[in-house]
C-alpha cells in the first residue's frame, strides 16, 4: 500500500496550461495530475468555462459602457461580470449528476434539467450585447430615423406645425408671384412677336395692335412689381421664420440623434428590436448568434452527462471513500469520548448522591437519638407527676384510671 502511494504521488505538476484550465473546471488537481490519460479531458472542460466567461466579461463591458460614461467604471462592471458566469457554470459544472456513461439518461437529463434552463438563460443574457455591437452601425441608423420620425409624429411640436403654416403661406404667395410673372413674359412675347411680324397682324412695325400689347405689358409689370412691394416683407419674414425654425428642429433632431448614440441602452435595445422587425435577414442572423452563445453555455453541462466514468473518477470516490471512513472514525471517537465522559460523569454523580445518602442517614440517626433522649426525658418527668398523684390521693386515681378505660 505504502508502494502504491508512493506511486501516485510521483506526478506533481501537470504543465502551467493544464494546471490553470483544471482550476477553471474545479477538478482535485492533486488526484487528476495521477491520471494522465484524463489530462485533455478536464482541460478542454475547463477550456470551455473560461472562454465563456472572457465573451461574458467583453459581454457586460460593452452594455455598462452605453451606460456608464467612464470606460474605466464599464471595464471594472464587466470583469465582474465576467466573474460571475465563471463561478455560475463552475458551480454548475461540478454540481452536475452523472452515471459515468456516453449516454444521457433520463434520470441524468432530469437532474440537470435546472441547469440546463440556466444556461440557457445565461447564453440569452451573454449573446444580446454582443449581437447589438455586432449590428451597430444598423443600430446607429436605426436610432436616427426612429427620432426623427418621433420628431415628425410628435403632435406636442409647435415648431414643426408653425414651419408647416409658413411654409404655405410662403407657398401661396410664391404661387400668385409665378402666376403674375407668367403673364408679363406672355406679354413680352406676344409685344416682340408684333414687333418682328412673326405673331398678331402679321406686320412688321409699332401700330395700334402693338401700342395695345405694349399697354399689356406694362400693366401686367406694373402688377408684378406692386405684388412684390406689397409682399416683399411678408415673404423676407416667413423665409425667416422658416430658417429659424428649420435651425430649432435640426438642434433637437441632433440632440436626441447624440442621446440615442451616447446613452440609454434601452434606446439601443428598442432600436435593434426595430431592425430586426423590419429585416428579416438580421433577424436570423441573430437567432443564429444567439443559439451559438447557448450551445457554448449548455455544452460544458452536456459534456458533463455524456463522459463516461474514467481513471480521475474512480480515483476521486477513492478519496471520497477513504475521507468518509475517517470522517465516520472521527464520530465515532467522538461518540466514544462523549460516552466516555458520560460514564464519568454518571460515575461522580452517583458517588456524589451515595455520599449525600450517607450524610442524610446520620443525620436521621441523630435526630432519631435525640428524640428518643427527649421523649425518656418526658416520660420520666410524666412518671413523676403520676406518683405524685398517687400518693396524694390513691382512690382518686385508681377511679380515674377505671372511668378511661371504661
């Protein structure tokens, strides 16, 4: 048996990689560095729960930085997070049921099933800002065109309904102006066509029918340039209006464009929601993304079912074994010295009560002597006084004596 120690505890080191990737999997290094066979095994497993805690850490890192304005608050927020799936599928890894064979059982697949879930949800959880950094420059658009929209739908926006207003009423005076314009160059055409003899009588000089299209003309200008005096302010001041407000509508359309680029990662969320909805192909590739995350989570719990009992296992319910025996000693040394004790201390009570028995006993016997001294004592003296009685008066008491027993 000595031999045998001997033998398994030959192997002390195991390599820096092996050594650190069973430390990620929780594995006894002590038992598994005498199990050569097992190395790859365990590494692998170990393997597995450390990259998903590095995607969990770059995971949580980017959702705290869209909510935290420090990079250094969101690195430390992730590393903790990251830490946390670790010891998460750590404890689920090693907590996991299984009968040592390739197949899943029922009973191993119903024992893990609680596990399972948690995966699930954790590979969900893991996947999602991921996705969302993957997609941003989608995201990003996605976020401009849902304010602006916002901005446009937004019943409450007086700006936008007073650009609107004057906007038609620059409009109705642009229109009556092209109208007004629209006659004088039909005038001008009509007097140079008169004038040349290609249009009207045909004739070439300045008769009557030309001094008439001349008047026309003059009119039909005098009309134009009184339209824009009297409304050159009115239009100056609406093209104003319009400037100002348009100036007002792109500030609020950049600051809500800022504050759905720099914060609010439910502003994100919502955004990649709406690029999902509205293309299909994002939308599978995300499913896509988002099932890779949680076959990466659940296959270390898999894996866990599906190896069957090895060189390490026998090995660590060896160990198992042999702590429960001494364990199982050590209790039932305990319980020795407790009846120990007990006995001991049965024993002193016992001589304790036979010593106080004892006591008692003299005690009584005193007692008992004393009374008996008094009771002569009393009796002598009750003698003493009969005597006294008799020699008195003899036929009295002999009377007396009769009548009592009578």
């Amino acid at each position: 048996m000595a031999n045998n120690n001997n033998q398994l505890n030959e192997i002390e080191w195991g390599g820096i990689i092996n050594e650190f990737l069973w430390l990620c999997c929780g594995v006894n290094r002590k038992v598994l560095r005498q199990c050569p066979t097992e190395y790859a095994k365990y590494a692998a497993q170990g393997g597995l729960i450390l990259f998903t805690a590095i995607m969990a850490a770059l995971s949580g890192g980017y959702a705290f930085s869209t909510i935290f304005e420090s990079k250094t608050l969101a690195f430390v927020f992730g590393i903790f997070w990251g830490l946390i799936i670790f010891y998460l599928d750590r404890f689920i890894v090693n907590t996991m049921y299984s009968d040592g064979k390739y197949t899943i059982s029922w009973g191993e697949f119903r024992a893990g099933l609680p596990r399972i879930i948690i995966a699930i949800f954790l590979g969900i959880v893991i996947s999602t800002p991921l996705e969302m950094k993957i997609f941003d420059d989608r995201i990003q658009w996605q976020i401009t065109k849902d304010n602006e929209a916002r901005m446009m739908l937004d019943n409450n926006n007086q700006d936008v309904q007073r650009k609107n207003n004057w906007q038609k009423q620059l409009s109705d005076l642009q229109k009556q102006e092209n109208e007004l314009q629209k006659i004088v160059n039909e005038a001008s055409k009509e007097l140079t066509d008169e004038a040349t003899g290609e249009g009207g009588t045909g004739k070439i000089g300045h008769g009557n029918v030309y001094k008439d299209k001349l008047k026309r003309k003059i009119d039909a200008e005098n009309a134009l340039n009184d339209f824009k005096n009297r409304n050159k302010a009115t239009m100056e001041y609406l093209q104003k209006q319009i400037r100002d407000t348009e100036t007002i509508i792109d500030e609020q359309m950049a600051s809500r464009r800022v504050l759905g680029e720099n914060k609010g990662f439910c502003v994100r969320y919502e955004a990649f929601s709406n690029v999902k909805k509205a293309n299909n192909s994002v939308n599978v590739v995300s499913i896509f993304i988002t099932l890779l995350f949680i076959i990466i989570e659940v296959m270390p719990t898999f894996l866990k079912m599906m190896t069957a009992s090895g060189p390490y296992d026998d090995m660590l319910r060896a160990e198992m074994y042999r702590i429960r025996i001494l364990a199982d000693k050590q209790i039932s040394d305990i319980n020795d010295e407790v009846n120990t004790l007990v006995k001991i201390s049965t024993q002193k009570n016992e001589s304790k009560m036979e010593a106080e028995l004892q006591a008692n006993k003299e005690l009584i016997e005193k007692v008992a002597q004393v009374q008996a001294e008094l009771l002569q004592t009393a009796l002598e003296g009750w003698r003493q006084e009969e005597l006294e009685k008799i020699k008195q008066n003899p036929s009295a008491y002999i009377q007396t004596t009769n009548t009592q027993q009578a």
